[in-house]
C-alpha cells in the first residue's frame, strides 16, 4: 500500500546545502521504496487520496548507517581497560567467547537490531565474533527486518585465547561459505573481516587477500593505527613491513571496497596508499577518546592532493553510545581539539550519504529520493528539556543539527523506518 510520510524533510546531497523542505512529504511505495519527495503542497495528485502519516515539525531524514560495529560486544561498553591491547584481553575476547553458541548469539541479535533502530541506524558494517554461527543468526535477523547489514566472520589465528581463535585455512573455507550463503541475498552483503594485523598470521592475512580478489561484491574491514601499543607490535610483529599499512597492502587488503576503522596515527606516506587505493578511513570517536587511543584528525586524512575517503562510526563497544548523533558530537570535539571545526551538515552527511557510499550501498539508502529505500529517521529537535531550551535559540537548520548532535539521543529518535515499516516509536522523550 503507498504511504504518505509528513515532516520536516530533510536529505543531503554529495554537494551544496541540505535539501530541506519544512513542510515536507515522503510517498512510500508497497516495496518500501520511496516514489516521490518534495514539498508537500506539491504533492501529485494521484497520492492525495493514501494513508498519511504526519510528524508535523519534527525531521524526517535517512536513517544512520554505522560503518563500525561490534555485534558481539553489544553489552560490554564502557569496560574500563588500560588501552586498547588490555581492554581486548582482559573484556573483549572473553565476552566474544560466548558467541559460539546459537541461542546466545540469537536473543543477542534480537537486541543489538532492536537498539540500533532505536538510535535511528538503519543500516551498518558490523563485525562478528570468529564464530561462524554468530554470523548467521546476525545475517538472519537483519534480514527478517529487511535491512542493509554488511557483516563477517571474524577471522583471527593468534595472539587471542583459544575460545575466539581460528586457522587460516578454516576462517577462510567458513568465510567463503558465508559470502556464498548470504552475499546478495535481499539487502545483506559479505565483509571479509581479518580482526587485525595483530591476531592474523601472514597465511591469514594472505588468505584474506585471496578471498577480497575472488569473491565479487565483497567488502574488507579490519582495524589499522589506532593506539601507540598497537602500532608498536605491529611492527615487531612484521618487521619487513614499511608501516603498519603496508601490512595490509602487502596481502592486497586496499582498496575501494576496504574499510579500515580508526587511522589516528597515520604518516604520510600511509595516507598517500589508501588515497591512491580508494580504501576508506572510518572515524570512530567515542572509541578513541575513551580507550585514549589518540585524535584522529580529518583534515589529515582528507588533504586535497591525496585524500583518503572517510566514514563515521560508533565502534561499540569501545565505542560509548549507540547514537549517531552523540558520535557526531563527539567527532565534533575531537576535530575542535585537533584544530578543525565541522559543520553539523558535514557531519549529519558523513553519516547518512557519506557512509552508504563508502559501504557501496549508495544506489539503495542514505539519501532521501526516488528509487532508494524508505529507511528513515523521524529526530524531535526539542526531545528533551535540555534540547527544547536550546531550541528556543536556534534560527537556522544548521543550528537544529548541530544542537541536536551535541545534545541529542535515542531521547531524540521519536520513530524509525526501515524500507518504509516503522520498526521503531517512541511516544515522548
Ligand atoms: N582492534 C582489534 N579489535 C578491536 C576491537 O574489537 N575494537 C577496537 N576498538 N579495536 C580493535
Ligand atoms: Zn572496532
């Protein structure tokens, strides 16, 4: 049945200011597919007469994508470790464990999805344990709720416990049964996911290589230079290697299908080979200041002779919020102490528009227009008491955004919709 979605529309296009309509509407056809936008009292007439859903003042805008997650740390946020390398032993990897049994990884999938619509994401890049179930039941709740999710089987043979370890030949063969299985089924996509440098042997890492240049569609995500420790092992551990990107490329892990989360760290010549691959640098800021693993500094990344593409993500959990706009608030202050001040639309664009692209699933989300999917965000600028005092101050949209990522929530998120079902309501903040 087409439907009629009322609101304050809102969409960000790869160039130029926000396309914002105050009194918005969005006609979703049977599919899920959106048919029309524009302003309302511009509606064809052959839509007047469908069911009308009218969020009055509230925004109407694509859902979030998240080009970084753990499923299987859903609950384990704000796990106080040292840095990074003690924060993985001591919390993370014994949390990861549990995720071999099914009816675990079930009802956890059930509340990772459901907690992500809260926050207004629609879609992600999520990473799973090294079990080759937990993939499978992420896989299929995503795709029982019609959404774009891009996952994998971690694959990591070393320097971990024996409970979250594979071999290179194994994660590679459940890897390749994966792709095989859920690749290109309704809205989900294969990443071929080496956790890092740190916890695969070269045979790894070069099978990983193998699997990106044979399995057609797929995406790579793995972690690169996010803290000093880090990097520093990295180094002893392949000591033939330029850098730690150079490990990577080595095993033809670059490129524009590659998605490598934090770069905080990165030299020049490092910035040079992932601009010259396409590969994409995803911000994670949460994550990095609270593992006090360093600033990542957008302008780096993105200098005009050699920009390296980039992404925004939560991270959970290192990551401290499931919220979009709290990671864009936070990317705001990290990119303030590094010296850069982003809009509140570069920003809001990173996460809707910017991600799908760099996750290569532009053509079908994160934007607001005909053709593509009816995953949507309704935000109530003035959810809370805090942000509606603030609102009172707010004369223009950029002011709306910047105040509704400083301060906004899931209190802010008052509905979700992903291919045009509402999977998400929220009655008052
Ligand atoms: N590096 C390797 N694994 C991880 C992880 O789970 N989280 C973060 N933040 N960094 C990592
Ligand atoms: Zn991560």
């Amino acid at each position: 049945m087409t439907r009629v979605i009322r609101g304050q529309t809102l969409s960000f296009p790869a160039d130029g200011p926000p396309a914002h309509e105050t009194r918005g509407a969005v006609v979703v056809g049977d599919d899920g597919a959106i048919l029309w936008s524009g302003p309302h009292a511009s509606l064809p007439p052959i839509f007047h007469q469908a069911e009308t859903e009218d969020h009055g003042e509230m925004i109407v805008m694509p859902g979030f994508i998240d080009a970084h997650i753990h499923f299987p740390q859903y609950r384990m946020l704000a796990a106080p470790g040292k840095d990074l390398l003690d924060w993985l032993s001591r919390f993370t990897f014994p949390e990861e464990s549990r995720y071999g049994d099914a009816a675990y990884a079930q009802q956890a999938a059930d509340i990772f999805l459901d907690r992500l619509f809260r926050n207004g994401t629609t879609a992600a890049l999520a990473f799973c344990s090294v079990h080759k179930v937990c993939a499978e039941v992420l896989f299929a709740a995503a795709e029982a709720r019609g959404m774009a999710l891009i996952t994998g089987k971690t694959m990591m043979d070393r320097n971990a416990i024996p409970a979250v370890q594979d071999d290179p030949e194994t994660g590679a063969r459940e890897s390749e049964e994966l792709y095989t299985a859920w690749h290109g089924r309704d809205r989900l996509r294969y990443a071929v996911t080496p956790r890092f440098a740190v916890t695969s042997s070269e045979a790894q890492l070069r099978l990983a290589g193998d699997l990106v240049a044979a399995l057609p569609g797929a995406l790579m995500q793995t972690h690169l230079s996010e803290s000093p420790g880090e990097i520093a092992l990295v180094g002893r551990l392949f000591p033939w290697a330029r850098d730690y990107t150079d490990v990577y490329d080595r095993f033809g892990l670059l490129g524009p299908r590659s998605l490598f989360a934090h770069g905080i760290h990165l030299s020049e010549r490092e910035c040079m080979r992932l601009s010259e691959s396409g590969s994409t640098v995803v911000h994670c800021p949460t994550s990095n200041t609270f593992l006090g693993s360093g600033l990542m500094r957008m302008p780096h990344l993105g200098k005009p002779d050699r920009p390296v593409g980039m992404g925004i993500a939560t991270d959970i959990g290192g990551g401290t919020s499931y919220s979009m706009l709290a990671t864009m608030g936070e990317a705001y202050k990290v990119q303030m102490l590094a010296g850069y001040k982003p809009s509140a639309a570069e920003l809001f664009r990173l996460a809707t528009r910017g991600n799908a692209g760099r996750l290569g699933i532009g053509h079908e989300t994160g934007a607001i227009e005909p053709g593509k999917f009816a995953d949507l965000v309704v935000l109530d600028p003035q959810a809370t008491p805090v942000l509606a005092s603030r609102h009172e101050l707010s004369n223009a949209l950029e002011d709306v955004l910047f105040a509704l990522m400083m301060l906004g929530d899931d209190r802010a998120v008052r509905a979700t919709y992903v291919r045009g079902r509402k999977v998400h309501h929220r009655a008052t903040a």
